[in-house]
C-alpha cells in the first residue's frame, strides 16, 4: 500500500484509509495534489463526497450548470450524486489537500456551514491557515485514525463557527431533530425500535420527521436504522465471541431467522459466512481501484 501513491497520476501522496469507526465521519482517503497546468477532472461519487482544501493556485469547478472560480484558502466539495468537473489555471494551477469522506452527519455539518451542491465554494471568514494546519496534520498522522477524525470534527467546526453563511433558526431547528434522530439511534438500536417511536421521542410527526431526515441526510429513518443495526452487528462478527442468535437480539431482532435474511439482504453473505472476512472489505468501503486523475489532453 505505501507504494501506491507514487502510481497515481496526477497525486502526489494518497492514502486509502478507510476509517469508520465513528457514527458521525467515515474518511476513506487523503491526499494532496500539486497541479500541471491546465489539469483537469470529472468526477461522479456515490454515497460519499470529496473535499479540496487549496493551499497555493486557482482553479474553476463547474456542476449544475455553473462555474464556479477557486483560489488559494478556499474550500471546494464534490457532492454526492453530482458529475463535477474541475480545472487547474493554466499560470497559477492549484495545490491542494483532499479528503474522501462520508456518514450521515456530514451533509448536515456542511450544509450547516453553508457547503452544499448550490454553493460549492467555502471562504472562511477567518482561519484559513488554522483548517489548513489540522488537513495537513491528518496526512502527517494518516495511520492514527482518532486524531484524523479528530482533527475532522475541529475542521468542521472552524468551518461552521467561520462561514460566511450563517443559518437561519428554521434550519438550525432542522439540523437539531436530526442530530437528536442519530443519537436516538445510536442509543437505541439494540432494542426492537419502531420509526413511530422514534417520531414519539423527537416529537415530530412521523411523515414529516422521515422527509425531513430524508432531504437532510439522504438516508430514509428505516434505512439509516438498518445501516447501523447491520454495521454494528458486522462488527461483532468480527469480534468473532458472539454467537449469531446473540448478535441478532444484540441488534434489536427477536429472531434469528429475521436478522440474517437481513444481514444477508444488505451484506450478500449470511452471518455464519462473514465470520472471519476483513470488515471493512466485505462491507464495500475500500474502493475497487485507485483513484486515478490525468491531466487533460492537449487540444
């Protein structure tokens, strides 16, 4: 693995690092990129999103039909389900850290620092050299997955205590339900939890409170329930000291049977057959090849 950096095109220094032990940020990769001029990329991520954090140069992005001019301090995104493409300057190309990330915070915690699809550029009002600091202090310390998610969350918080954008009360109300939704979750799993419970504890209206959690997260209440329930119990197979009857009611399924039709269902593999099988591989989370950039061709 340490020498596939220096086999990417157009990468500097990447590492896939795959860390999601956190319930809040998945982040699958790191890297930096020193541009050629004029290099260029699009690209189309699925489930996950990608951050530019621009140390030295300019740029363009484009996506939904609109340009977008990048510069040294700034903060570009990748969302999620969106062809973007980008571009370096031909005199002055960019240089820039990157990270591949994910969970179901995320799209919160950005769009609460006024970083989503329709404005796709930050410019911290302040602090620029501090976020970058801790970005660059994540691929110092790429193998140390608790500082790198560490750092994360300090660079989401700069990000929002120092954004231009500020939210209005109605989508801080918003982001509160589904921040108190995921801890209600991740408290309750274990237990045979029904959405209309959850609607119960928020205090909101079942049909609301899912389209609500929908549009903010992109995970449906009965997905997201699922998704967890089945990480949790996947990693208790990896554990390897429970049994699989154990497991089912350890994550909220009164039988066994029910719980690996479902594992089965979401993972491909039965129970019995994960034991022993690498976590994060058979979960899908390393990606099946390298990300690969090149430079455009030359007209």
């Amino acid at each position: 693995m340490a020498d596939l950096a220096q086999e990417l095109i157009g990468c500097d220094f990447c590492k896939f690092v795959n860390y999601e032990d956190s319930d809040d940020f998945y982040l699958y990769e790191l890297g930096t990129n020193k541009c050629v001029p004029l290099y260029s990329y699009s690209h189309l991520v699925r489930n996950r999103i990608v951050i530019h954090f621009v140390v030295a140069g300019k740029g363009t992005v484009k996506l939904n039909g609109k340009k977008y001019e990048v510069g040294p301090h700034q903060i570009f995104l990748i969302p999620d389900g969106i062809r973007t493409t980008y571009q370096a300057d031909k005199n002055d190309p960019w240089e820039y850290i990157w990270l591949h990330i994910g969970g179901p915070k995320i799209p919160l915690i950005l769009k609460e620092a006024g970083l989503t699809a329709d404005n796709p550029v930050y410019v911290p009002v302040a602090c620029a050299d501090k976020i970058e600091e801790l970005a660059r202090d994540m691929l110092n310390n790429y193998t140390r997955q608790y500082f790198c998610i560490g750092n994360l969350y300090k660079i989401c918080d700069y990000m929002i205590e120092n954004s231009p954008a500020k939210t209005d009360q109605n989508e801080k109300n918003t982001h509160l339900y589904v921040k108190n939704v995921i801890s209600y979750i991740q408290l309750k799993y274990s237990e045979p939890v029904k959405i209309e419970d959850i609607a119960d504890a928020i205090g909101l209206n079942r049909s609301y409170l899912t389209r609500l959690f929908k549009d903010a997260t992109g995970y449906s209440l009965q997905d997201y329930l699922l998704t967890y329930r089945m990480k949790m119990a996947a990693r208790m197979l990896g554990e390897n000291t429970l049994s699989v009857a154990e497991i089912a009611e350890s994550v909220g399924y009164g039988d066994t049977f029910t719980f690996s039709k479902a594992f089965k269902r979401h993972f491909g593999k039965s129970p019995s057959a994960f034991r022993g099988v690498d976590y994060s591989v058979a979960t899908g989370m390393i990606p099946h090849k390298a990300v690969v950039k090149k430079p455009a061709k030359k007209k």
